[in-house]
C-alpha cells in the first residue's frame, strides 16, 4: 500500500470516527438526563440511611464519568461542573452539613444545566456558575 492509499484510509477512518461522535453527540444530552437522574437518586439514598462513605463513592465515580463525557460532546460546563464535584468528593471526607450541601449544589447545578441543555461553556451564566463553585469549594 503507498502512501497515497494509506492517506486515504486514514481520511476514511477520520471520516468515520467524526461521523461515530456525530451520532453520539446527539444522544448525549439523554445520556447526562440519565446520569443526573441517578445522582440524584444517590444522593436521596442518604436518607434511606446508606453510608454517607457509600454515597460519596458513589457520587464520585459518578462525577468523574460525567466530568470526561461532557467536553466529548460539546458540554464543557458540564465538564467543569462534573470535575469540580468530582475534585470537591475526592479530596475530603464531605461529612458536615456544610460540605454535603456543597455536594447537592453541584447535583442541583447538573440538573439546572440537564434540564434546560446547556450546551459549551454556558457563556456568562456558565461563568458565574463556575466561579461560584470555585469560591463553595475552596
């Protein structure tokens, strides 16, 4: 095979790879719909008395996935919004009243940008969103 062939296949395969994330991207607000749903449904998992440990894994693993599929398909809010809750869990215990209302925030910030498909950075609103979880998180 020369090189021209080899370009070509190349093309091909990127061809078809934008065209992969294409169709992903459109199913993908369905996907963070689903994802927030099950947040939530974590977090009212505290009331029914699961381990607040159990619930921030949870969360966690949760929030990482959300945090690497969002800027995949275009929702980079959701990425920063993801990361920040991800980062917040993974780097302490989260067991005040305090911290785990930070927790929910970041849940309640999911749905709001689920909800209503905010799409890239969310422009101002985004920014103001981000400097606010800066400022709970620090």
């Amino acid at each position: 095979m020369g090189k021209v062939e080899k370009a070509m296949d190349f093309e091909a395969m990127v061809a078809q790879a934008e065209a992969a994330v294409a169709a992903l991207s459109a199913s993908y607000r369905e996907q963070l719909v689903a994802d927030v749903e099950t947040l939530s449904e974590i977090w009212a998992s505290l009331e029914q008395g699961t381990s607040v440990n159990d619930v921030m894994s949870q969360l966690q693993s949760l929030a990482h996935n959300i945090k690497g599929q969002g800027g995949s398909f275009g929702y980079d809010l959701v990425t920063s919004v993801g990361a920040s809750l991800c980062d917040y869990i993974r780097s302490g215990e989260r067991r005040s009243v305090d911290e785990l209302n930070i927790v929910h925030v970041h849940i309640k910030i999911l749905k709001m940008i689920a909800e209503n498909d905010i799409s890239g950075t969310g422009g101002d609103t985004g920014a103001r969103i981000i400097a606010k979880l800066v400022a709970l998180t620090k």
